[in-house]
C-alpha cells in the first residue's frame, strides 16, 4: 500500500505525496489536460462562436441589435457568476466534476438548440443566455480547477493550453456559419449535438486528486525554492472571505472589469461593424482570427509567464489591447483589410489573454488553499465586464465605440502597473 505523507515547504504551503498519478487515474496526469481541453473546446462556442449569428439573428422580424447583444451580456453574467459557486460546492464534496461536466454538457447544448429555433427574445434570454451561460460556467470552471489541482507544479503553461481551447474551439464554428448563414438551425443543431457528445464523453473520465496532491516529481520542497518556478510566493494563503479586506483584490478585480469589457464588446460589434463596410466573409475572417489569436496567445502567454512574470505581461497586453481598438476603427473605416486582422490579432493577442494570467496571479498574491475559489471570485468580475462590453456595443452604436474601448484596455493597463502582493512590502530598507 503506498505511504501518503503530508509535507510543508518553507512557505507554509501543503503538499500530500505518495500516490502517483497512475495509481490515482489509471493513466498518466497528462490525460485530464487533454480532457478539459476538449471539453473546453466544446463549451466556447456560445461565447466566441456569438458574434458570427448576430447578422443573422438581427434579420428575424422584432428582434433588434441591442436585445441581441443584451443576451449576451447575460450570458456572459451568468457563465462567470457561476465560477465561485462551483468550486464552492466542489471543495465541500456538494458537485463532484461528474456530475458538474454532465449537468454542463446538457445546458450547453440547450443553449445553442435555443439559438437555432427560438422565435422570441425571451426564449433566447431563458434558453441561451441563463441556461447555455450556467452550463458554459459550470464547464470552464470544473476544467480549469482540474488543472489546478492536477498539475501544482505546472499550472501556468497548463491553464493556458486549456483556457486557449475555450477560444480555438468555435473557428470550426464561425467559418461555417459565414459560408451556411441560412442553415443556422441545422447547423446550430448538429453543433449542440457535438457539444453535448464531448463534453458529456469528458464528463465520464474525469476526476480530481486528492486535496493538495503533489506528483512524483518533482519533490515540492526543492521546487518551492526554485526561482523560476517561484519568482514571487505568496506571502500567506488568503481565504475567500479575507480576499475583501484586501486592497489589492479591488485593483485585480478592476483590471479583469476592464479586459473584459474591451473583449466582449470586440466579440459582440467587430462581425456587425466589419460586415456593414467590408461584407460577411471579411466579418467571419476577423471573428475566426479573433479566437484563433486569443488561443493561441493564451497557450504561449501560459509557458512565458513564469519566465518573464505575470505582472509585466499583463500591462503590455492591455496596452496592446487599447491599441488594437484604434487599429480596429482606422482599417475597418477605410476598408484597410490586413490592416484590420492585424489589429483583430493583436486584440486576441492583448484583451484575449488576460484570463489565463488570473490564473497565475491568484496563486501568486492569494496563495494555495483556496486557489480555485479565489479565481472564481476574481473571474467573476467577467460579468461585470460584459455590462460595460455590451452596454458599449448597444449605447454607442458607431465606430467610435472602439475608441472608447481603447481608453478602457489603456486604463487597465495603467491600473496593472499599480498591483502590488498583499502582504509584501514595496521597498525594504536595510537594517540599521
């Protein structure tokens, strides 16, 4: 039988060592990356494959642009909401991931079938806004607390690769509505059909390890003094309760309010602002680039993170966010093509990629313990964000609105420059 030993690092952080990934699973750890990154996969559709309908769904008879875009306000209010929640209830043993993927699995699909056949704004704000968004949350929020628990030594390259599959996976999506506008339907049923497949078949195989599992190697109290993996720990391990009495929480949850919004208002105006000046297929080029860029920049931001710090990454991408909104509105105004799926890249590349720093950042300033209830607290601040998105995509119907994202992705980058870790002194002065 093997000996399970509970360990401390210098830190004070907790490590459960002994049982190996395969005693545990049956197959390496390996598995449940590629588990959640299929279900992720899956689950993104509603919210990066949206804006790719909207021209559709603007031409049915009584439904405008802005209820529309409302919808998906809500939608994305009720998929970040339910982070906290979920991982709530999965540290208390109340919504074991079976169960949450599976429930997950049967929302999404409902959302999206919503979205194919519904003839009124409300059946789309019931069905895909509330129904397909608690499913969406349910998902991404069990994938990424796999990942957190599974790999403790690896999260950043790892919680990229998943949360970059979150925007890969609708591209397949977005083409194919832009080339078959007048089969939505169809296509919308057979898209929820494969949702509902995968991330049910992901349902059934994945599992969480034991609360503070460690892996074989490396051995946790040499690594914990490695500074490449360990540039800044955290000073000691908040519970989601103090996180409110903490200065610093404010100034995060501000900064993701603020990448939120420019990247829902992007989703939500980019395809109608580029199809009214450009035609569709320019539209769905920049939307299926727009998730194709947020992925991929969140994979290679999650292996460079560590190396070049978190903190420093994440006020260059909201600054690269601001300027692709100007990048945006100059191409798209003068029908500049490559100029405006430069400027599309760059916004995936900037406002995109803001989620998977959380990841780290949560670890880094609010310590171990709590971490995935922590991120869901700072996560939600999404919902927040989609208010500001949209409201911008809806208050401001005309170009300009991108310049009113620029001055938002530009504020969040100067906010960022001003985060601190709780706890830890600014300067240290030398001793007398």
């Amino acid at each position: 039988m093997t000996e399970v030993r509970e360990l401390r690092d210098v830190y004070g952080r907790q490590y459960r060592v002994g049982e190996s990934d395969r005693e545990l699973l049956g197959r390496p750890r390996t598995w449940i990356t590629w588990l959640a990154a299929a279900a992720m996969l899956a689950a993104g559709v509603q919210q990066y494959g949206f804006g790719a309908i909207v021209p559709s769904l603007s031409r049915t008879p009584g439904w405008t642009f802005g209820g529309i875009v409302l919808s998906f306000a809500v939608w994305a209010i009720c998929q970040a909401g339910a982070a906290f929640p979920v991982a709530w209830l999965r540290e208390r043993g109340l919504l074991p991931a079976p169960a949450a993927m599976a429930a997950g699995a049967v929302l999404c699909a409902a959302g999206l079938v919503t979205l194919g056949h519904a003839t009124s704004m409300l059946t789309v704000f019931l069905g895909y806004s509330v129904l397909g968004g608690l499913g969406t949350g349910l998902v991404y929020a069990t994938c990424v607390g796999a990942v957190l628990a599974w790999f403790p030594d690896r999260t950043g390259a790892r919680a990229g690769l998943v949360s970059g599959a979150f925007a890969f996976g609708s591209v397949p999506f977005v083409v194919l509505a832009a080339a078959l506008p007048a089969a939505r339907p169809v296509l919308l049923d057979v898209t929820a059909a494969v949702v509902f497949a995968v991330i049910a078949g992901c349902a059934a195989l994945l599992r969480y390890p034991p609360r503070h599992w460690w892996p074989a190697t490396p051995e946790p109290r040499t690594w914990a003094l490695d500074r490449t993996h360990n540039r800044r720990p955290a000073v000691r391990h908040y519970r989601p309760a103090e996180l409110f009495r903490c200065g610093t929480t404010l100034s995060l949850y501000l900064v993701v309010v603020l990448a939120a919004a420019v990247l829902l208002f992007d989703l939500a105006y980019l395809a109608t602002f580029t199809a009214a000046r450009s035609g569709p297929g320019l539209a769905a080029t920049a939307l299926a680039l727009l998730a194709a860029a947020t992925g991929g920049g969140r994979v290679l931001i999650g292996r460079l993170a560590d190396r070049l710090g978190r903190h420093r990454i994440l006020r260059f991408a909201l600054f690269a966010g601001g300027v692709a909104q100007f990048v945006l509105f100059y191409s798209g105004e003068h029908r500049h093509a490559v100029g405006l799926l430069l400027g599309v890249a760059l916004a995936g590349l900037g406002n995109g990629c803001c989620y998977t720093l959380l990841v780290g950042l949560v670890r880094e300033y609010f310590g171990e313990d709590s971490v995935a209830q922590n991120f869901g607290i700072l996560y939600s601040a999404k919902a927040v964000g989609a208010l500001v998105g949209i409201g911008l995509a809806t208050l401001f119907v005309t170009p300009h609105a991108f310049t009113a994202a620029a001055v938002l992705s530009l504020a969040g980058a100067v906010l960022s420059g001003r985060l601190s870790q709780p706890g830890r002194p600014k300067s240290l002065l030398p001793a007398a």
